[in-house]
C-alpha cells in the first residue's frame, strides 16, 4: 500500500484546519481571536485578510529563502509581512470601509501575529514555493474557521442575530456579556475544548 503524500493539497488543508488549526489547537492569534470576534462578519474580514498575507507572505519569503542572511531573517521576514499589511489596510480602507473601521487597530497588528511570523520561520524558509503557498492557504483557513465559529456563538448568544439579521426573536433578551470580554473567554474555552475532544476521539479511532 502505497504512503499518502503529507505535502498534498487534502493532507495541507487537513492539518491547517483540523489537527493543527492556529488557533483551536495551537492556541495562536488570541488577541484578535478574542477582540474582534463580536459578530461574523468580523471574523470573516479578518480571518480572510490573515489568509491572504499569509499565501502572500509564505511565497515571497520561500522564493527568497536561499538569499536572506540567517542572522538578520527574523527582520527581513518582518519587513515582507509588513509590506503585504500595509497593501491590505489599504484595500479595506478603499473597498470595505465599514470592515476596515470595526477592525481598528487589529489590521495594522497583524504584522505581529505569531502565526504568519511562525509559518514563515518554521515552514516557508524551508520549504518550496508551492508547498509554502498551500501551508499559508490551509493556515489562514483554519484561524478563518477558528474565528467563524467563535464570531457566530458570540453574535448569536450576545444579540440574537447571525450575519447581523434577526435568529433568535425580538423576544430574546440579548445577553450581552457574550459579546464582552468575559464572554468571549468563555466562547473561545468552550470551542477549544470540544474541537480538542472531537479531535482525541478521531485519534483513537
């Protein structure tokens, strides 16, 4: 029987959103993860704004990984992110004004985000262009999914709505907390747990 290819597209996505997602399993991107994550379209707005510096960011620094000097990679990696931030600040600001403005501050923030800094390190500096562009698609997909699920909890719980339209009735008395600090603690510990469980039980099986 022949081995199943780790580096696959299916193997890729597989492991960026279920065995390793950033986010659920890796417990990365936490403070975006909880601050923004009041409704769905927030979490759409950034979780796909990550995806794309990522493929963006892991196929410069793989193409480039044979010219960078070890010692100063860490900056150079950085200086790449940052350039690719800066174009998708820009392009909310101009398109998606209202996206750009509940974001706030947490777009610029996303040069320091540990998982595109660790991708880069840990992956694409060793890796070929292609594999490294699948690494960063199946990343920014499972912190998207990650940031999804929290988002549509938080919205639904805290206000009733999902995507910003009436669910639960104008009958239902919105529990705000949820879409305060404490509750999203509480939204993101709950997801975390029942992911990790449903993972440990597909491992057994």
């Amino acid at each position: 029987m022949s081995k199943k290819n780790p580096y696959s597209l299916a193997a890729t996505l597989k492991r960026g959103i279920i065995t390793e997602n950033p986010t659920l399993v890796q417990t990365l991107g936490m403070c975006p993860s909880l601050a923004i994550s009041t409704s769905v379209i927030n979490g759409l707005g950034m979780g796909l704004s990550v995806t794309v510096i990522l493929i963006c960011s892991n196929v410069i620094i793989s193409l480039l990984r044979k010219l960078i000097p070890d010692r100063i990679r860490i900056a150079a990696y950085i200086t790449i992110i940052a350039g690719f931030v800066m174009a998708i600040e820009m392009l909310l600001k101009a398109y998606l004004p209202d996206i750009s403005a509940s974001l706030g501050i947490f777009i610029p923030l996303i040069v320091v985000n540990c998982i595109i800094l660790a991708r880069a390190e840990a992956f694409a500096s060793k890796n070929t262009v292609y594999r490294s562009f699948k690494d960063g698609l199946a990343t920014g997909l499972g912190f998207t999914f990650a940031l999804v699920i929290i988002s549509a909890i938080r919205e639904l719980l805290g206000s009733g709505k999902l995507l910003g339209f009436p669910v639960l009735g104008a009958s239902y008395p919105d529990a705000t907390l949820f879409l305060m600090a404490p509750g999203a603690f509480l939204v993101l510990g709950f997801v975390v747990a029942v992911f990790r469980k449903l993972n440990t039980k597909k491992e057994g099986k």
